[in-house]
C-alpha cells in the first residue's frame, strides 16, 4: 500500500517533486507500521487477552477478524 500512496502523492505535486514523492515509499511504510503498532494493534490484543481469560466470548475474537 505504501508504493501505491506514493505514486498516488506523485500524481499531486510538481513535476520536479514527482521523484521524491515517488520514491517516499520507504519512508510510508515505516510510519504505517509505527502507527499500526501503536494504535491499531494494542485493542485487538487486549479483546484477545480477555477471551482467553474468559472475561470476553470467543465471538468477539472472531468479530476482529
């Protein structure tokens, strides 16, 4: 996804930025998965955690998916 975004991005800025835009894919990818790590992934951890512990339904767990 982060190739696609920075094409994407390309599209949108002057031609003598097209380049660096295009080449930022790198650099896309790494804050996805920082914020992915820090924002996505810790909620379907803690439901997870829950139905093992049996606080939650399996369901939940399978809702995530």
């Amino acid at each position: 996804m982060g190739v696609l975004s920075a094409y994407y991005a390309a599209s949108f800025v002057p031609e003598e930025h097209r380049l660096s835009a295009s080449a930022s894919s790198g650099m896309i990818n790494g804050i996805t998965t920082i914020l992915l790590t820090l924002l996505v992934d810790p909620q379907p951890a803690i439901i997870t955690d829950q139905a093992l512990r049996q606080k939650r339904s399996y369901g939940d767990v399978k809702a995530l998916c």
